[in-house]
C-alpha cells in the first residue's frame, strides 16, 4: 500500500515543510482519511489511491498571466509498466487549512472526475479531450461532464456539502485567503502547473492495455444512465 504522507514526510525531512505545518498536517489528516471512507460508504465504490502533494498548486493559463486558480486535488490517470492507475492528489494546505464539510466536498468532487474518466477510457472518449482557452470555460466544461453527485453517493450531508461549495465551480474565499497566508506568504512549497496540463490525453496503444473491471464498467454504465435521466428532465 501507497503511504499517502510519504511524498509530505519526504519534504518534512529536506526542511522544505516546517513543524508546526508538518504537525497539523499529520494531526488533521484523519479528517481526509474519514471522507474517503465515507465516500466508499456512500457509493459502493472504493476510492482510487490518492497521497498528499507537500506544495500549494496553481494553474493559469500561460506563464506571464496574472488569473490563476488554487487547485486544491487533482485526478490524475497513471500509466506504469503498462498498468493503469487513477491517483487523487490532495494538496497538503486542503489538509492543513480546510474545513472538514470543505474536504469531504472536495474528495467527492475527485471522486465524481476519477468515475467520468473511466467512463471515457471505456468509451474510447480520450485521445482529443478539449482544451479550455480561460478557468472560467474550464470551470463550466467541468460542470457539464460530471457526474450526478445524488445518483453516486447516497448520504445527504455529503450531498449538501458538494452543492454548496459547487454550485458552479469550487470558490472558498476563506479558505484561500488562510492558504495565502500561513502558506504562499511563508514562501512554503509551491507547484504552477498551465491549465490544459490539468486535461488527459492517452495513446491508442495506452488505451487499448487497459482492463477495467466489468462490474465496475456496469456499475459506471447505470450511474451514467440515471445522470442522463436527470439531466434530461431539467431540460424539459
């Protein structure tokens, strides 16, 4: 098993991560490992392997731009010795900074992304995904692929968390303004990473080795359905 804390001890030990930032990590990290749980729980799924990144992410849309987003996780598709892997990347100020309702919202958010990109994988859906020129049309692509979080996870609390930190796109005023400043203004680990980096693009040669679950890809396919359903009933 991943020790999702390896890559934060790791920056702990090079004197990159400070004590007392270490220890409310490590001190509120059950507060993660329950909304996993939790999730499961709520889904019936088990949640893909996911580690805490030691730094705080940003992405805008080229080097010199002055509108950039924290990104507080990320779904990443992993491609290793010929074996596939979704990983969840947890910034350590979410962790650190993050109001538990906040945390558990944005793991099911994580969650709802890793489910559309198997969907996609089993759809052949990846080999073009599109670009988005700004955060905002980044933000309503986002919106409009997901998921229905009431279909997925059957636990209300949860569901009130996701609709009110997403009503269209994750924004936390307070949270960002305590990430800036116990940890961008104390020049603490930083990642900028541009924002069609954040998309996924995977070879014919790559998808065509991937083995998905059946089960799971059934599963997939009846959440996909009643997401359809809903979606469908709002329009008309």
């Amino acid at each position: 098993m991943l020790d999702p804390l390896v890559r934060f001890r790791d920056a702990h030990s090079k004197g990159l991560i400070p004590d007392d930032v270490y220890d409310l990590v490590l001190k509120r990290f059950s507060i993660t490992v329950d909304g996993i749980n939790r999730i499961e729980k709520a889904s019936g799924i088990q949640y893909p392997v996911a580690y805490v990144e030691p730094s705080l992410v940003l992405s805008a849309n080229h080097s010199n731009s002055f509108e950039y987003g924290i990104l507080f996780a990320r779904t990443i598709p992993v491609v290793f010795e010929e074996k596939f892997q979704v990983v969840i990347q947890i910034s350590a100020p979410l962790v650190a900074y993050g109001l538990k309702g906040t945390i558990h919202a944005i793991l099911a958010h994580e969650f709802l992304h890793f489910l559309e990109l198997i969907r996609k994988i089993s759809k052949m859906e990846l080999l073009s995904d599109e670009i988005s020129g700004n955060l905002f049309e980044s933000v309503y692509g986002d919106e409009t692929r997901l998921f229905e979080p009431r279909v997925v996870f059957k636990d209300i609390t949860l569901l009130n968390h996701i609709t009110k930190k997403f009503p269209a796109g994750f924004r936390d005023y307070k949270l960002e303004n305590k990430v800036i400043k116990f940890w961008a203004d104390r020049n603490l680990p930083k990642s900028n990473i541009p924002l069609d980096s954040n998309n996924v693009k995977l070879s014919i040669e790559s998808l065509a080795k991937i083995k998905l679950d059946s089960k799971f890809l059934t599963k997939i396919k009846q959440l996909e359905e009643k997401s359809f359903k809903i979606r469908k009933k709002r329009l008309y």
